[in-house]
C-alpha cells in the first residue's frame, strides 16, 4: 500500500522503526496531490516548501533525540481555512479575506505544533463554513473522490476529500451544523464534532458561535481519537471551553460493546430517508448488536424542528460575528468609493458570495425589533426543547445510532440554487449542535452506484469515550472505512 494511504497509528509505528522518515511520508503525500489536484481541488494552498523544510527539520531532532516521537510526530495534517495559523493566509474561503494573514495561532494549532506534525495546507471550504457541498467557495468547488461529478459534502468538503484521496494524512474540521459529519459520510472517512466546550474555539473564524465546533477528520476512528486528544481541553482564552480532564481516548477504544445500551431514534428513519441508506445503517445496527450492544428504539419527539430553528439561530449569530468583515480592519477593501457608508456597502456586497449574503439578510432580519421574539427568541425556546428530548433519552441509553444524511452525495450544481432543499439536508446532523452533544460519522456501505453511506453514533455531554468505543468496535468487524476511491481524471470525463 501506498504510505499516503496508511493512518497515523501505522505511520507513527513506521516511523519509530525507522523504516521511513518524515520526509519520505511527506514526499509521498506531495507526489499524490500533484496527481489528484488538478482534480478535485481539496486545497486552497498547499505548503510545499514548508511543509518539506518541517519534515527534515523534524528527521533531524529525531535523529538527535531532541525530541521524543508521539503519534502526530511528522505526520502531514491538512488544516480546515477558517482556523488561524501565525503567517499563513487563512481565507475562510472567501474573497473578503483573501489577503488576511493572521499574526497568531488558533489554540488547537498550538496544541498541534507541541506534537511536530508537518502542516501541508489549507484545505478548501464552503464561505465562512456556510454550507454543505462545498460549492461555496470564492476559491472554486472540490470534487468528491468517489465521482468526480459528485459534490464531496461541506462545509469541510477540502479536508474530507483530501484525507479520503490520500492528500492528507489527516485532518482538522470545524461542526456547526454537520460540516464534519456530513462530508465525512460523503467521502467514506470518519469525522468527529466533540462536544461543545471540550476544543477551544480561539482563533477559530467565527460563523455561529453558540453551535461551532473544531474535530477530527480522518481514515479510521483509532486515528480520531489521537486527534481528539491532540486538540482537546479548557482553554483559558475561549470562556465557552469547559475546564474538565481530557480522558485517554485511546484506552476507551475496545473491541466489543458488552454493556453498551443504543437507542434508534424513530425521527432518523422517516419519511424522506433514502431505503439504499436505511438499508446500511440498519444492517450495522445489526452488527452492533452482534458485538454484544443491546438496541432499542426511542423518540425524539422535536427532530422536526431542528433544520427551522438552526436556520434561525446560525443566520442571526453569522449576521452579528460577520459585521466585522468591513473593509477597515481585515482583507478585502473595494476599490472605488464616494464616501464610508458607500464603501461599507461596495466592500461587503464585492467581498461576500451569495450563500454568506442570504445569510446576513437572514440573521439580521430575525434579530431586528419587531421580529426578535417571533423568531430568534422562539428558535432558543424550541433549541431547548430538542435538548431536552436528548437529555431524557440518554437517561436510558449510552448512544444513538442514526444516519448522517437522507441522501447519498449528490451531484455538483444539483441543488446549488435550491437552498431549502440544501438546508434539509442538515436533518440528521443540526440537532446533535443545537444540544451541544458530540457525534462522529463512520463509513457503514455503500449504494448500488458505490458512493459512501455514513453512520451517526451520537453521545451526551462530553461522552466521547462511548461515541469512539461504538465506533471503533464497528470498524474492527467491518472494512467500509478501508476502500479507497479510484479517482477518474477530471480530463477522462
Ligand atoms: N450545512 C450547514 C450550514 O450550511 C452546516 C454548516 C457547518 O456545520 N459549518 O450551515
């Protein structure tokens, strides 16, 4: 196999071996996204150069013991464009911070940098993480590894290309609404939203951030919880990061699920569901139970709910945190101007692409006098009402298990013009943010056309440990999350 192909465990062993160096893994990640960028454009940049000088930099204190290999230890990460590294341009995906270079790092990039691993770039992204196909980017669309006429998911459709094309190692993503999740599902690869509270936010790009969160994007669930670990913990400098220990993640990953209780939430297999999708999720529901999981059905009676009030909380929060992008302080400035107000408005209507604009219009609309109460006020009332429903079920089981989305991928400008249509896409994966609970998506089959279906397993505040134990019991008895793509060339079509 291809060493761009193996995950961080396997490669960290090989490394402690000595049977490779970082700069041969580094090289060969290189090697394949020269084969399949020109493709299907998972990154906004690549770090070539730096990602190389990192990987011998890296050789060279291993080879002189200065410093001790732990399991990100020259391991080439991709990195989402919406979380801030000190010196390399970070855009959001968007024309209005095309030239924006932030002076520091996110925390969770400076947690990263204590491991060594080689940073390889900037992976692409829906505009400010608003969406859920990654066709909303001023930087071009990415295609899905497993059809190239498919969209790969969003918003963190870059990073999830990249990890299931080989591009990248591994990956960091950011969760708002599903956009670790969903794309995760739409290109065979795991990803993981922790709980809210448990990854610092800071010098995360904000887009809503009562909802948002930064996890894991990665080939296998062993792999995701050495991430998880990397990034997680109370960080002083984001006062909505919660001071409790961080767990060893790794040691809650055992191979059966004796004890284990699921619940199936009856809402995530209504009307609307595809049957190839209900089929898989089914048949691994099966293979939970056979690794010694006792399953029963529940019901979360305000799953109906969730896409309205999402769309109603994220657009008012996105509105406020956006008001800064005004051509005074970051990026983008308009060129011609008659006077401040003109050039507010030139810079903000040049600046942002329409899905950012139909959100801006939303949120301030349900956040002005007169409609407040009617709709962002009754959207937190309705939000407590799904976190509810969540909070009583998991006083009987451990975890649920769902789909991700009610469709398989689908195709590239599809429903590009349909944002409603776009928005229900969020059914499945909305709910698990607006309750703040974690959920991680593991490849369980594939449609008769061979493209990627996801299985949700969602936990309870801060109970990562049951959400990775179910998951990685599953992906010891199956192989889903081992088949890589064949990735057409974009010139055979
Ligand atoms: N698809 C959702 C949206 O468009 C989720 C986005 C996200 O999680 N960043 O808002």
């Amino acid at each position: 196999m291809e060493l761009y192909h193996h995950t961080i465990r396997e490669l960290h062993q090989k490394l402690c071996d000595g049977e490779v160096s970082s700069r041969q893994i580094t090289e060969a990640v290189l090697a394949r996204i020269d084969e399949v960028e020109p493709t299907l454009h998972s990154y906004i940049r690549v770090m070539k150069e730096e990602a190389l000088d990192q990987a011998d930099h890296i050789d060279e204190q291993l080879g002189k013991g200065e410093i001790e290999p732990t399991y990100l230890t020259g391991i080439p990460l991709a990195i989402k464009d919406v979380i801030c590294i000190k010196g390399v341009p970070t855009t959001c995906g968007s024309k209005i911070l095309e030239h924006f270079v932030p002076p520091y790092d996110a925390t969770v990039i400076q947690k990263l940098k204590q491991q060594h691993p080689v940073l390889i770039g900037r992976t692409n992204m829906d505009e400010f993480a608003m969406g859920a196909s990654t066709e909303h980017s001023a930087y071009g669309i990415t295609r899905n590894p497993w059809d190239i006429e498919r969209v790969p998911g969003g918003s963190s459709g870059g990073s999830a290309a990249a990890v299931a094309a080989g591009e990248a190692i591994a990956a960091l993503g950011t969760d708002t609404g599903g956009s670790i999740r969903q794309p995760a599902a739409f290109c065979n690869i795991t990803g993981l939203k922790p709980t809210y509270g448990r990854v610092s936010r800071y010098g995360l790009v904000a887009f809503a951030s009562s909802l948002d969160q930064i996890g894991p994007m990665t080939k296998d669930v062993f792999d995701a919880a050495i991430l998880l670990q990397a990034i997680s913990g109370h960080d002083p400098k984001d006062s909505t990061s919660v001071n409790y220990s961080v767990p060893d993640y790794t040691q809650s990953l055992l191979p059966d699920l004796q004890g284990v209780k699921i619940g199936i939430p009856k809402e995530y297999f209504a009307e609307g569901l595809d049957p190839q999708i209900e089929r898989a999720v089914r048949n691994a529901i099966d293979v939970l139970e056979r690794l010694g999981a006792t399953c029963r059905e529940v019901s979360l009676p305000n799953t109906a709910y969730g896409v309205a009030t999402y769309y109603i909380i994220a657009p008012s929060e996105a509105s406020s945190n956006l008001a800064r992008y005004d051509g005074v302080k970051y990026g983008y400035r308009t060129a011609n101007y008659s006077d401040l107000m003109d050039m507010y408005t030139k810079t903000r209507s040049e600046g942002f692409g329409p899905e950012v604009i139909r959100r801006i219009m939303l949120g301030t609309y349900t956040l002005s006098s007169g409609y407040y109460d009617a709709y962002y006020l009754k959207a937190q009332k309705v939000r407590t009402l799904v976190r509810q429903d969540f909070e009583r079920v998991f006083q009987e089981v451990d975890v649920l298990a769902t789909p991700i989305t009610p469709t398989p991928p689908f195709k590239i400008g599809e429903f590009v013009d349909d944002p409603l249509t776009m928005y229900l896409i969020d059914v499945y994966t909305v709910p698990i943010n607006l309750a703040g609970l974690t959920g991680i998506s593991i490849p369980c089959g594939f449609t008769q056309d061979h493209l990627p279906i996801g299985l949700q397993i969602i936990g309870g505040h801060f109970q990562e440990e049951k959400v990775l134990r179910t998951a990685f019991a599953f992906q010891e008895q199956t192989n889903f999350h081992r088949q890589q793509p064949e990735i057409a060339r974009i010139d055979d079509k």
